[in-house]
C-alpha cells in the first residue's frame, strides 16, 4: 500500500502541469477529484502536501452531498422536469429503452424523451443541448425587443453555455447571452439584457455605467443581487 493510500484521501485523478505552480485539488459538481501537481514537483512530496488538504476536501464532498440529498428531483443530472422560469414552460422529462441515442422532442406536450441506456452524464449534454436550441429560439428577439424598448441598439447576439458569467457584451456591440438565463425568472433576464446593453455605452463598471443602468431600471440592484445568488441554484444537468 503507497503512503497516499493511507491517508484515507478520497479517489482523485492526477494531472501534471506545465503552467500550474502549486499543488491545486478541484471538485466537480459531481464530487470528482482532480489534483494538478506542477511539472516539477517530486511525487514524494504529494502524500504530505494532501494530508494537509484532506479536512478541507471531506467538507467539501459532504456539502456537495447534501446538497444533491436535498435538491428536487428537477434538480438532478436525470431531472424529471424542467422548468424555464423566464417564459413559463414546464417540459416533462421521461426515460425510456425505445428512445433513440438523441432525446426525441415532443412540442405539443413539452415532453423530452431521453434514453435511459444512455449515461446520465450523456443525457444531461443532450439536456444542455436541447436547453441552447430553446435559448437560440427566445432570447435574441428578447433581447431585440428590449433594446428598442429601452432605445440601446447592440451589433449582433450569441447564445453560449458560459460557466461563470451571465452575459457579456464585446467593445463591438456583440452581446453573449447564457442559455441558463432560461431557468431565472423574467425580470431577472430582463435586468442582465439592461446591464448588457448598457455596456454598449460604457464599456466598464464606472459610475457612469451603474447611473445609466439606474436610469433605465431603477430597481436593478434587488435583480443584480439575485443574479449573483443565481448559480448556486441552477439544476445540476445545467451545468456539470
Ligand atoms: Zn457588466
């Protein structure tokens, strides 16, 4: 048995990297381990370096775990339903054996049809998937609509699946919106399409930018915070 193993150190995958410069453990949404040693460093050292971390990741993976015990069912990697909160859709999920590799959609009865052969992690990109096409079908003519509304015209509007930020909007006039705004409520959608088009006129966090977003929608500061409070709420297929 190797010194590592009996440290009673939870199962990790080990990466070696040529930029990192310390030893660093990241968890997945998932729970899965993954500890990135620099290029240089000597193995020998790894069992001291992790029995120092050990504490700290145990409190970690048992939040992690708590936190999937108390989710809903809507919020797992299999959710059995999905709700876009921001345009009032409720999609049934099922799984079945007759279902092809990719989720058969059914429009009139918001169903999706999954394959329950297939991994959860496989079902939860066809999810993600089918969540960016809905997005690509809602969000930029909202967005369009809010901008003449509110008298902002931006360049052009991409959906991405950005994993730390909302929307973005380029020196160009390019707005990037995240699919996951779907799952907010509409007025938080509504402020992040403000905050973007804002950005169009102040490429920054100044005074002047929060001014005009407060000319706009003067009570953007209970939607800014709830943006932020955001992620930590969205469903597990949505992001791991
Ligand atoms: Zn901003």
């Amino acid at each position: 048995m190797s010194a590592v193993e009996n440290l009673d150190f939870p199962d990790y995958e080990l990466r070696i990297s040529r930029r990192a410069r310390h030893l660093r453990i990241k968890v997945s949404p998932l729970g899965e381990v993954v500890v990135v040693i620099p290029a240089g460093m000597d193995p020998a050292m790894l069992p001291a370096l992790l029995v120092k971390k050990r504490a700290w990741l145990q409190s970690v993976l048992q939040r992690l775990t708590e936190r999937q015990r108390s989710a809903p069912a809507s919020h797992s990697l299999c959710p059995d339903r999905i709700e876009l909160v921001a345009i009032d859709e409720t999609w049934q999920v099922e799984y079945t054996s007759q279902s092809k590799h990719k989720p058969t959609i059914s429009i009139p009865d918001r169903r999706l049809i999954l394959n329950v052969a297939l991994s959860s992690r496989s079902n939860a990109d066809h999810l993600r998937a089918w969540l960016q096409q809905r997005a690509r079908q809602v969000l930029p003519a909202w967005l369009q609509r809010t901008s003449e509304e509110v008298g902002l015209p931006f360049t052009k509007v991409q959906i991405r699946g950005q994993k730390t930020r909302w929307g973005s909007c380029s020196s160009q006039g390019t707005i990037s919106l995240n699919r996951n705004l779907l799952l907010l409520p509409a007025s938080t959608v509504r402020y992040l399409f403000i905050h973007e088009l804002c950005h169009t006129q102040h490429m920054n966090h100044s005074a002047d930018f929060w001014q005009l977003v407060a000319e706009v929608m003067p009570d953007y500061q209970q939607h800014e915070n709830r943006l932020r409070n955001a992620t930590r709420r969205l469903p597990l297929w949505a992001y791991a």
